[in-house]
C-alpha cells in the first residue's frame, strides 16, 4: 500500500482561498449600500403608512368630537383641540395644520344655511354635519432619486352630528 500526502492539496486550497479573499471584500462593498437602502427605503416607506394611520385618526378624532352633538360641532376650537390631543403623543403637532367646519344640508342633499336655514317639505329635515381636514407634509430621510423628498399628507372625515 501506499501513502498518501495530504500537504499538497492543503497548499492548493490555501492558495486559492488567498487568491479569492479580496472578491469577498469586494462583493461586500457593492453590495451593503445597495442593502442599506434597500432597508432605510423600507423604514421611511413604514414611516409614511404610519403617519398616514395617525393622520386619519385624528381627524376622526375631531370628527367624532364634532359629531357629538349639534353645539360640538359649531365648537370648531373644541374639533381641532380634540385633533391635536390626538395628534400629541403620536408624531406631534409641529408642521400639521387643522381645518375643521360645520356644514349643513337637507335630506335630499341640498346646502343649506346653518344658522336659521330652514329646508323646504319636500327636500327633508335639515342635518348638519363636521368635516375635519389634517394636512401635513411628510419628510423621507433620505434624498431618494425619481422620489420626493417631501411629500404632502392630507386626510379628511365627515360625520353627521346627533
């Protein structure tokens, strides 16, 4: 029988794997900034879906307040007080702006005055309604090409008061 020598073939290996080290390097470096914005995109994608549920929100939060009862939704201090109380915990009320109105109609959906406007026998009772606009410019964290680096939120909740 013969023997048989190991150290040749352990050279061969170490040679190639000497010859190949940098291509892992290489590969690294093309590949990680690639990955990382990939994820960074990721982040700022969630971070746009999560002020978008949080706008939404507070304007129902208005809303609902506003819905309550006739007298709450002429209070239109109290409707954007009770979107920014919503709004506080969350992403803040820097840069949001509120807009909250009373509007009134008839049954059969034509406008009418809400102070002393009246809706003629045919056309129904008179109903009156909140509507409560957030509006908000979302900022990405990064400049993204072909992608706005800001862009412009805007929700809006109608509900009829009691």
């Amino acid at each position: 029988m013969g023997t048989y020598s190991t150290g040749g073939a352990r050279r061969h290996l170490l040679r190639r794997n000497n010859r190949e080290s940098g291509a892992s390097l290489v590969e690294l470096a093309i590949i990680l900034p690639l990955l990382l914005l990939v994820v960074v995109g990721a982040a700022d994608f969630g971070r746009a879906y999560y002020h978008s549920l949080v706008l939404t929100n507070a304007a129902r939060a208005g809303a609902t307040f506003g819905a309550f009862s006739a007298e709450n939704a002429s209070n239109i201090s109290g409707v954007q007080a009770a979107v920014e109380a919503d709004l506080v915990n969350t992403i803040g009320t820097a840069d949001v702006a509120v807009t909250a109105e009373r509007l009134c109609s008839c049954t059969s959906g034509t406008a009418v005055a809400c102070d002393g406007g009246t809706c003629p026998s045919s056309t129904g009772t008179k109903r009156t309604y909140v509507r409560v606009r957030v509006d908000k410019v979302f900022t990405t964290m990064l400049d993204y090409p072909g992608v706005p680096h800001m862009v412009p939120m805007s929700k809006e909740v109608h509900m009829r008061a009691r």
